[in-house]
C-alpha cells in the first residue's frame, strides 16, 4: 500500500528540513496560521497530501488532529510554538532559530523560507511504520524477559543495597550539579537571546532610522503623525486605527509597524515638535494591535478548545477597540507627573 506526503524543503536564505508531513490516523488537517486566510503553501500540502487546509485564526483545529502547520513569522513566539507541540512547523518567512521558544526549532522538525515550489510529492510505503513498531514491540519484550531473569534480579537488588553513605553523596552531588547547570543554562539562554533577538533588533532600528532621515520618508510621514501625534484627540484617533479588528492581526507580525510610527514619533518629540509628556500615552496608541497576530496560536498553547478559540480571539479583537482609546486617556492622565 502506498501514500502520498509532500516533503517540503528549505527556500532561498530558508532553515531546517527537509521534511516529509503526511496524514496518519486522527492527524488529518493542515493549518495555516498566517492572519489572511489559507496560504497557497498550505493549501499545495493539503492536495498533495489529499487533505484540507484549515485556517486556524478563523477555525481553530485541535492540536490532535493536525499534521503540518503553516506560518508566517518573523522570528517571535509563533515559530517556537507549533515545533514545541510536535507539530512539523513550516514557516514562509526565511529565518533561523529565533524568539523564546528557539530551544524548540529543531531541523527535523521546521523549515523556513518556504514558497509553493519548494514543495514536492512524493510516494511512500504504508507498510514501513508497521515494521518499526513490531521492531520496538520485539525491542521492549526482550528487555522484560532481561530484567525477569532471576540471576539479574539478583544482582538489580545487591546494588540497591549498597554503602548507604555512598548513595547520599551521589545525590548531594547530583543535586549540587544540577544546580550548577540551572545557572550556568540560564547564562547560556541569556546569552543566545541576546545575540538572536535583542542585537539584530537594534541593528533592525538603527537601520530604519538610517533610512526614515536620509530616504526623506520621514519628513513626508512626520506631516501624517504629527498632527495626530500632537494633541490626546489625534492619539486616540491612532489607537483607533490600530486595533480595527480587520487591520490588528495584519499590523502585529513582527511588530514592524509599530517601530516605524513609534520610531517617527521619537523624532518629532526629540525636536520638539511634540510635547514630552505626550511620550506615554503615544506608546500606547501604536500598541493597540500588540498580540493580535497571535491570539489563535496562545490559545492553542494553552489548549483551549475549538469553540474557545474562536470565540476568544474575535471577542478580544473587538475588545480591543475600546481598550485601546482608554489605555492612551488612562496613560494620559499619568503623563501629566512628566511635565
């Protein structure tokens, strides 16, 4: 018997695989978490395959019965959380382990900087599977009948009865070097995050201030956000803007953005142009949209089910509207110990 998969291989600039996603038993869907609607990368999967792409913003699918998932991150959470779920994760934007789940993006696991012609058919032996699981039925009954043995079982009990003394200071031991590792791992964790996220995101800035003052753009911008930038009235107008619910999701992805307007901002503030203590409730303003990109995959994280999540994440975008303005009034208020 043979059945079709779709190895799907790294793009130009890509990370990780090759991997190879079929359906198998209750794992039947392909999932795509893009904010606008089933990616043609998804859906190429799905007829390979001969399954369905589901778009999990709008229709969540349960963790159990997916086989592949389909992102577009640029580096945060949403490229950690599906690989953290034994979910083979393939992501349209080409990156490299990233973000606070990158101890999670395995090769084997994910591959990025994939496009519709990095995805091929190919034809597998239904078979296969049952002979590795007869192999691992046949791996764990020797291993019983070892440890049924009456000589070893002798032998299992003798150690167990061994110097006391010497068992407590092998667990002191064990217990002080783990310790020792915890920190010496959150060292390296530190370590890494800071040269993955936080160095490549202010070079990422630096470079945007280079081009917003040279390019000119910035000038022509300044003249949009400024009037509304100026006063509390063009700050909720902002908010506003931001967390429409049909914009939110598409504004959030890598926070881009709100860097520019934030980065615009900065400027005319530090020129003057805006007043200081207006700095708060402006971050505030080109923040409303933070996380709403990511609304279906935190839901699927915590496991919330189906019905949850579809519910949850139109109800906290249209929340978001009301929540946004008042955040900036609310930072307003507090801006006033700034003067």
């Amino acid at each position: 018997m043979t059945e079709k998969a779709a190895r799907i291989s790294k793009g130009s600039s890509g990370w990780g695989g090759p991997l190879v996603v079929k359906p198998e038993g209750e794992k039947k869907y392909v999932i795509s978490v893009t904010g606008g609607g089933i990616d043609p990368v998804a859906q190429k999967i799905a007829d390979i395959t001969g399954t369905e792409a589901i778009d999990a913003f709008n229709n969540p699918v349960p963790k159990e019965e997916t086989f592949a998932a389909v992102v577009n991150c640029g580096g945060t959470a949403r490229s950690g959380v599906y690989p953290k779920m034994g979910i083979p994760t393939v992501n349209t934007v080409a990156i490299t382990p990233a973000g606070p789940l990158a101890k999670f993006i395995k090769e084997e696991i994910f591959v990025s900087g994939v496009t519709v012609d990095c995805i091929e058919e190919v034809v597998q032996e239904g078979n296969l599977s049952k002979k590795v699981e007869t192999e691992n039925k046949e791996s764990e009954t020797k291993e019983k009948d070892i440890l049924s043995n009456p000589n070893v079982a002798a032998v299992v009990e003798e150690t167990k009865n061994e110097n006391i003394m010497l068992r407590i200071i092998d667990k002191v031991g064990k217990a002080a070097g783990s310790i020792v590792n915890i920190f010496y791992q959150a060292g390296r964790d530190t370590i890494d995050t800071l040269i993955k996220n936080i160095l490549p995101f202010m070079a990422f800035v630096a470079t945007l201030v280079g081009i917003i003052n040279y390019s000119g753009l910035g000038n022509l911008l300044a003249h949009v956000f400024t009037p509304l930038a100026g006063n509390i009235i063009g700050l909720i107008v902002l908010s506003l803007i931001c967390a429409l619910p049909f914009l939110s999701p598409i504004l959030g992805p890598a926070g881009v953005i709100a860097a520019v307007v934030g980065t615009l901002i900065g400027q005319q503030i530090a020129v003057g142009n805006v007043p200081m203590y207006l700095a708060l409730p402006a971050l505030f303003a080109i923040d409303a949209q933070v996380c709403c990109d990511f609304l279906p995959v935190a839901l699927t994280l915590g496991e919330a089910k189906p019905e949850t999540i579809n519910s949850g994440t139109t109800a906290i975008l249209i929340s978001r509207v009301i929540t946004g303005p008042m955040a900036v009034i609310i930072a307003y208020g507090f801006s006033f110990l700034l003067k």
